[in-house]
C-alpha cells in the first residue's frame, strides 16, 4: 500500500491553488514509516537484525550484547581450567562461548548490504544459532548415553553406533538449517519475530527436549541406584537439576514455535503488533525478555553449576573415587579413548 502526499496532509497548495500531489520518492517512504510497511527491507531489518551502530542508545540491546560477552569469556575461562582438551564440558562450554560471541556480533555490527541480502542475514542470525544449540546440548545427550552404555556392557556400541549417528544427525541439521533459510527468504509473506524459523525451531527444540529428559531421567534414576558416595550422588543431583532445566527451556521454546506455526503465540503476537505501530522502545523490550528467558538466564545458571562443579574440594577428593563406571570425571570424560 502506497500513501501519497496530499492522502497523509491533504491537498497541496501552490500560489493560493489547491494541486495534486504526484506520486514521488516522499510517497514511497511515508508508506514505510507512517503506515508501517513492514515488508520493507529497510524497516524489516530495524526489528529483525537490530545492532547498537544503528541504535547505539537502546539499553536493552547494551543488557544483550554484555550478557553474551561475559558468558563467552567466562565459558572460555572455565573451558580452560581442565587439561583435558576432547572432554564433554571442554567442548560443550567453547562451543556455548561461540554462541555467545556470535549473538554479541549479530547485536552489535551492522554489515553492508545485510538489508538487501535477507538469506545470509536470516542463515546467520535465525538458523544458525538453533543449529549450535542443538549441537551444543545434544553433547549433553551424546554423553548421558555413553554413560548409560557403559553401565550396561556395551560401551562398544560408542563407537560403532553412537558417534557415527550423531555425526550423520549433526550433518542432516545443518543442511536443514540452510534450506530453511532459502525457503524462508524466498517464501517470506510477513516479518513475525522468531517466526521465519518456527518449523525448524519446533523439530530442533522439539527432539532436544524429548531425548534431553528421556536420557536425563533415565541415567539418573540408573546411577543413583549403584553409587554410594554422597558427594557423588551431590554430584549426580547437581547434573540432573541441569538437564530438568534445560528439559524445561527447551519445551518451552517448542511450545512457542508450535503455537507460532498455527498463529496462537500471543507473546510473538504482540510483538508483531509492535513491529506494525513502529513502537520500537516496547519492541525491544520484549526481545530483551525472549533472549533472557531462552538463552541468558539459562546459559548463566549453568556456568554457576560449572564453576561449583570445577571447585577443587580436599576434603572430599579421596570420596570421588569411581563407585560406578561412569568415572571420576564426569563430563570431563574423554570424547575418544587414545589407549
């Protein structure tokens, strides 16, 4: 929908004469930012991939961009607290601390031509970071399941089964991810945030939070049955309370992007609305409390758990000696055996 001059402030007049206004560059642009036009590149891209070069003043995207920052350095630090450099927390906290510097990235730097280009800009600020974080958290599940075989007899079954098909999952997601991009661009009607994505979230987060509590539960219930050590079975509590958190998320967040698909997320809604009337400071808001629900707060709460857990304890040291074969180590086990 296209507003004219004299649509928006009437009949022009020249010399005392009323005269039509023509149809010119200053039509076009109040059809964006008087009527909210919001298929728009440039006022898509000002609710879609907001940066603080454009918006330098808006604290919610400052709260944003520190937040990822120190979880990026502080999963850093303690990745490199361990000198195991293949186990399970090493690469799950470097990989969380990529996340985090490319959320600190994508709210901080505009690039040129990201307006025009909307399939890399939705790769890289939509799909992509659902795609680290299903990498990211199926470590978790990729674990509990070694540790599962194990207790079992059948830690062969690592090698030969278990690795092998996360790889070939990990490869399938990520030409998913592409693909969803180049749909979503081509097929793009409406800018609904978090909407492009809503299929691919609900599979991605779906799958997670399902195997996430089946394999959660499960080792939980098997190791507190035949370990005996209480600072063990502290240990083993303090993990679980994790994947219920993050169980708990990532439902959630399937909640969302299912009842997106069907147009039934009031909150997604609302923000749509926001996005229409052009009330930026309310918009903002509301991703400012998207990203700390789903991403920050959780992300924090387990660096928290991380530093308890890498704590040295002298007092207990001689009590952590295997009572199972899930190891002394913990997430620290090895993701390949060198003997």
């Amino acid at each position: 929908m296209t507003v004219g001059v004299e649509e928006v402030y009437g009949p022009v007049t020249v010399d005392g004469h009323e005269s039509v206004a023509m149809p010119n560059a200053l039509s076009e642009l109040e059809s964006v930012y008087l009527v909210g036009n919001v298929s728009s590149n440039n006022s898509t891209c000002m609710f879609k991939c907001p940066t603080l070069m454009d918006y330098p003043v808006s604290w919610q995207l400052w709260i944003l961009v520190v937040s990822y920052f120190f979880i990026a350095i502080a999963s850093m630090i303690l990745a490199r607290k361990h000198k195991q450099k293949l186990s399970f927390r090493h690469m799950f906290l470097y990989l969380q601390s990529f996340l985090c510097v490319l959320r600190t990235v994508i709210f901080t730097v505009r690039f040129k031509g990201e307006e025009e280009h909307m399939f890399p800009t939705l790769l890289v600020t939509e799909t992509l970071p659902i795609f680290i974080q299903f990498v990211i958290f199926s470590l978790l599940i990729v674990f509990l399941i070694k540790v599962l075989l194990a207790m079992q007899e059948k830690s062969h079954l690592t090698y030969r089964l278990l690795y092998p098909g996360y790889v070939v999952l990990i490869a399938i997601l990520g030409v998913t991810s592409v693909l969803f991009a180049y749909i979503t661009n081509k097929k793009r009607n409406e800018d609904k945030f978090d909407g492009e994505e809503a299929y691919y979230g609900a599979i991605a987060f779906g799958v997670l939070s399902l195997c996430i509590s089946v394999t959660g539960w499960k080792t939980h219930r098997t190791l507190m049955k035949i370990v005996l050590s209480e600072a063990r079975q502290r240990q083993i509590v303090g993990v679980s309370y994790v994947v219920a958190m993050y169980s708990f998320v990532f439902l959630l967040r399937t909640v969302w992007n299912a009842t997106s698909i069907f147009d039934q997320n009031w909150f997604q809604n609302k923000l749509y609305e926001y996005q229409q009337l052009h009330m930026q400071e309310d918009y903002y808001i509301g991703l400012l409390i998207f990203y700390m629900v789903f991403e920050v707060m959780p992300m924090i709460f387990l660096l928290r758990c991380f530093w308890v857990w890498l704590r040295p304890r002298p007092e207990t040291a001689s009590r952590y000696n295997s009572h199972s074969r899930m190891g002394s180590r913990g997430m620290d086990e090895p993701l390949l055996q060198t003997t």
